[in-house]
C-alpha cells in the first residue's frame, strides 16, 4: 500500500495551490472547505488542522463552521448517497416508509454509511419537487413517486 500517503499528499498540494491562488485569504474559509470537501470527499480533522494553519485561523474557527453547515461532512460518505425527501408532502405521502425500508435493508441508520462503504442514507428537507413526492435521490438522481417495495430494485441498481 505504497500509495496512500502519495495520494494524501496530492490531494494536499492541490489544496494548499488552491489557498495559495486566493488573494484575499480573510473571508474565504467557506470557499476553501467547499474546495476540501471537492477534494477528500469530507473534512477530516487533519485537513481542518490543514486548512487552519494555512489561513492562520484557529482550528476551533475552522470546527465551528464546519460542524454549523449540514452541507460540510467529518465523516466519508457512501459511493451511492441515498437521501430521502422528509418535506411535507413527502412525509405524508410514505417518505417515513421508505427510511425504515432502507435502514432495514441496509442495516444502517439516518446519516450512517455500510461497512463496505456502498451506500449512505440521509434525509432531506424539502427537495423542491412536491408534485413528485414520496422524492428520493442516489447522489444527483431524482426518483419520484418512490415507495418503500421500490427500495430493493433501487439497491439492485446501484449494486454493481
């Protein structure tokens, strides 16, 4: 497993050019994390500490952002992220359901990820598309009028 570190270590020199081309490094935090999460897939506490020292902020300011946005994650996702639409309509229409479907057949929780790091259930909001509820999408795809006996030919089609 030579690779590893190389990779880390490229992912961090393309980070690092990253903060290096912004002029003004005060206010752009929020634009480097989203340029982290891009690169790693998440923000582990390495490139927080990473991200710190190059800005010469605290750790603590980088955590504190971190930890306030829903969109920043601390932890890998799954290759396929199965997010279920909790809004109104889609509740009331099965949305509930369809998690307990997944999370039975996943044998995972809301905001956990499978061991084989496949797949990772979330919940939403409001996706926008209430004419379609029950809503729920893999990564960018939108699936509507979804119901919990759909859920098995959905993990059939991301089974690869």
């Amino acid at each position: 497993m030579c690779c590893k570190n190389e990779i880390l270590e490229s992912k961090l020199n393309e980070l690092s050019e990253f903060i290096d081309s912004i002029q003004n490094k005060e206010g752009s935090l929020i634009a480097v994390l989203h340029k982290a999460q891009n690169i790693f897939g998440y923000l582990p506490n390495e490139v927080q500490s990473f991200i710190a020292k190059k800005l010469d902020i605290p750790v603590s300011k980088v955590y504190g952002v971190v930890t306030f946005y829903s969109y920043f994650n601390t932890e890998p996702k799954g290759k396929y992220v199965i997010n279920v639409c909790m809004g109104t309509a889609c509740f009331v229409r099965g949305a509930g359901d369809v998690v307990d479907e997944l999370q039975k057949k996943l044998n995972i929780k809301i905001g956990e990820t499978t061991a084989d790091g496949k797949y990772t259930i979330e919940v939403l909001r409001c996706v926008g598309a209430c004419g379609l509820a029950p809503v729920v999408t893999v990564n960018d795809k939108v699936y509507g009028h979804f119901t919990k006996d759909k859920v098995d030919k959905l993990l059939e089609e991301y089974s690869e």
